[in-house]
C-alpha cells in the first residue's frame, strides 16, 4: 500500500511524482516496489537490508540517498517479545519510508507534516527518530511498572517465588535495551555522515541522545532487578534461618526432657522413684518446670 503525503501536509495520488512530497510503503508488494525503484534511484544494499526480515538498525549515507533502518517494540506500553521495523530513504527534496504494518512513530509523524515546522525531508526524519525514542521512554516506563510490582511481591508476599518472573522481565529489559542500543549507533553514524546543514546534524546528535538516555535508563532497571534478586534471596536465607532456630529451639527444650524419659524408663530393679506414689506427678512436674524454663530463655534471648 503506497499513501503520499505533499511535504505542506496535503495528501495526494501519487503517479511518480519525486519531488516535494513523502510516499509511505507498507507490506511493498513487487508491483509497487518495481514503481518505486523506477521513480528513485535505490541503493541495492539498503534495499535488501530493508526487505530482510529481522534486520538489525543500522544507518548510511549511499551516494543516491541517506538511508537508516531501524527497529522498536511493537507496543511499548504493554511490552513483549515482538518488534516493529522501519527503514527511511531521504532524498534532497523528498523522503520514503517503508514498513511491513507501520509504526507508532511513523503514525504520529504523518499526522504531524506540514505541521508545527515539520515541511522539509530532514525535519521529517528526525521527527521519526525521536518519535520512535520515545516509544522506548513509554517501554521504561511500563518496565518500571512492572518492576515495582514485583518488589511488592519480594516485601509483602514473601511465600510467593517470583525468580521466573524477574528473569523473563529482565530478558524482556536486555532486549529492548539492544534494540535501543543499535537505534543509537544507527543515529550516530547517522549524525556523521549524513548530508544537512549543521542544524540538521545537530537535530541527529539529539535523537541519538535520546536514544542513548532510553537505554541507560533500561540498564539501570536491568541493575535494579538484578539486586531485587539478591535481596529476595537473603530474605528466603533469613526465612530459613529463623525456621532453623525455631526448630533448634524445639530440639533443645525436649533434649532434657528425652533424657529424663529415658533415665526413669530403664529396667532396673532398684530405681527409689519408682515405687513411689508421686513419681509419676513428680515427672510431669519436671518436665513443665524444665521445658518451660528454657522456653522463657529462648522467648527472652528473641531466639522463638
């Protein structure tokens, strides 16, 4: 699906058109790319960068166009595993992008054209990159969320084993911070060869900041997790200590009272105990007086 957009803002049908205007491509089938390629000159590699599936972000200057291709997370607010990739040809006086179902960024931009001094093919695609930035500020934010969460569960429900759930967060965070990374360097070289005048190279020295901010965040929440870890484990360690010393406590308090029951149950003739009327009270007795004893010594050291 070809749509068109004049870089005033208007759209248009387009008929080959290549200057002043901005065509967007989405799911290019041979038919429109054969248009495409006869209204443009292409660069062959960014071509077959831009129509492999999974391709990493990466920027060039070509001698036909700049060209940057560059890949995020499909729904940042509610992040997963699945990303969404656009690639950008800038033309000196048009610019094309291509896209399987488009992105948030793009989405955003294109209502934005001819808007708010966005009329000019480098405005464009710096508007793309720092949109598409944001989506990774959105994606930290949701993380954050989740890490929160997660801590709630590590302080308040510590009987709840939530080791899976932070490894699969923190593969989640790895991911999206290599995206965020590669869309950085993409955005450097983007910064130092591309042609633009000064304030153009400026505005790409900023998106790659941007960039650069999203994913130390993401690396400090990736930190984050990692002591969220530790520290659910030391609490389990100290749960486990004190069941240990609780049943140590129980041990110690019947270890007298064992070796009483097993004095007065040895089969000896002449035990003075024994025969007497009050031996049996005379034992319960002491072995109250004993066991709790050392129950109030234990309460009193914090021991139970």
């Amino acid at each position: 699906m070809i749509q068109a957009k004049r870089l005033d803002g208007s759209p248009f049908e387009w008929k080959g058109e290549t200057q002043g205007l901005w065509l967007d491509v989405q799911d290019v089938t041979p038919g429109e790319l054969a248009l495409l390629q006869a209204a443009f000159p292409i660069n062959k590699l960014a071509l077959e960068d831009t129509l492999e599936k999974g391709h990493w972000s990466r920027a060039e200057q070509y001698p036909e166009h700049t060209f940057i291709t560059i890949r995020s997370l499909a729904t940042p607010a509610d992040p997963d595993d699945f990303t969404e990739r656009l690639s950008i040809f800038m033309y000196p006086q048009a610019i094309l992008t291509l896209s399987t179902h488009g992105t948030q960024a793009l989405s955003t931009v294109w209502g934005l054209t001819g808007r708010e001094h966005i009329n000019t093919p480098q405005e464009i695609m710096y508007e793309l990159l720092d949109h598409t930035a944001d989506t990774f500020f959105t994606l930290a934010d949701a993380l954050e969320l989740r890490v929160e969460a997660l801590e709630e569960r590590v302080f308040k429900h510590q009987r709840q084993n939530p080791v899976s759930d932070v490894f699969d967060l923190k593969h989640l965070i790895s991911h999206a911070r290599r995206l965020a990374t590669d869309a950085r360097e993409a955005a450097a070289l983007l910064g130092r060869h591309a042609t633009g005048t000064a304030a153009d190279l400026v505005r790409y020295r900023d998106a790659q900041d941007s960039f650069t901010r999203a994913s130390n965040h993401l690396d400090g929440l990736r930190d984050y997790l990692t002591g969220l870890l530790d520290l659910h484990l030391n609490l389990q360690s100290q749960r486990m200590n004190e069941v240990m010393r609780t049943l140590t406590a129980v041990s110690v308090i019947f270890l007298p009272l064992t070796f009483l029951a097993g004095v007065w149950g040895m089969n000896f003739q002449h035990m003075p105990e024994l025969p007497w009327n009050y031996g049996y009270a005379m034992a319960w007795a002491s072995f109250a007086l004993i066991g709790g004893l050392l129950a109030y010594y234990f309460k009193r050291r914090g021991w139970w």
